[in-house]
C-alpha cells in the first residue's frame, strides 16, 4: 500500500494540528506556540544556517535548541538538553 501525493499533500496540511496535539495537558497554551515556533525553525532556518557554513556545523546554542525542539514531549526528558549544554566537544557558540 503506498500513498498518493493527494493523500501525502492533505496529511501535510494536518501537520501542525498534529504537531499542537502533542503537548501535554499540563503545558499552557502558549507550549503549542513555543512548539510550532521551534519546529518551524528546525525544518527551515537550522538547515539554511548550517549550509551557509563553510565547512557546515551546528554551534552550541543551534545544538540546544534543536534539542529543545526535539525532546519537547509531556515526559522530562531535559537531562538530554543538559547534557548538550554541558559539551563543549566538537560544538562552537
């Protein structure tokens, strides 16, 4: 069974909704914001600003957001984005 591209264009466009419905019932309304917020530089100004690197990388801050974006679920799961704020190996801010 494979998808058509209507099918993948109209499950795109729920994207979002999807996205807003995974914050927790504990999170204020603005999490759904903060999320959205976050995704949407994820998918378009982290890959841009590392293309534009010559040679490409992520710096630190980049690194800790992208981890904040990610781990963003009703679990704590921050020791991660701590871990990542506490190497300094290989990252630069």
């Amino acid at each position: 069974m494979s998808l058509t591209k209507d099918e993948c264009r109209q499950l795109l466009a729920l994207y979002d909704k999807a996205l807003t419905s995974r914050i927790d019932v504990h999170r204020s309304k603005n999490g759904a914001k903060d999320l959205l917020q976050l995704d949407s530089w994820r998918l378009t100004e982290l890959p841009k600003s590392v293309r534009e690197r010559a040679p490409s990388f992520m710096s630190k801050d980049e690194l800790e957001k992208l981890m904040d974006c990610k781990l963003y679920s009703p679990m704590d799961l921050r020791i991660y984005k701590d871990l990542a704020a506490s190497s300094d190996q290989g990252l630069s801010n």
